[in-house]
C-alpha cells in the first residue's frame, strides 16, 4: 500500500470528510478528492500540508520494513 491509500484509509477509516481537509489546507476539494482517489500525483508538500491540517505524524504512514 503506497502513502496516497495509507492516507486515504486514515481519512476513511476516522470519518474525515475531504471538504474539512480542503478548508484547513486550502486546496479545493476536487484537487484533495484526485489525490485520494488516486487520480492525480499527491506533492511531498501537500502530503505535509495535509498531515498538519489533521494534527498526525507523517511518520505513521512510512512502511517501516523498507530498508534506506
């Protein structure tokens, strides 16, 4: 599972509506629901932006068994 459905499971699974995410982070909503749904390339920077607007690590989304 890449970051974009790790997130997307997060946000579904915490009943996170992606019109509240649009507002915090001030991207529209369509662009967030591309992201999601994986219709369009999530940025490192709106990746952040997100996760700040949600008050989460982005940690937590790493996949911890990949070797650096």
């Amino acid at each position: 599972m890449n970051i974009t459905e790790k997130l997307n499971k997060y946000v579904n699974d915490n009943g996170i509506e992606q019109f509240y995410i649009a507002q915090k982070t001030g991207l529209t909503e369509d662009t967030v629901s591309e992201m999601l749904n994986g219709n369009r390339r999530m940025l490192a920077d709106e990746f952040l932006l997100i996760c700040i607007a949600l008050d989460i690590d982005p940690n937590i989304f790493r996949n911890r068994s990949a070797q650096m």
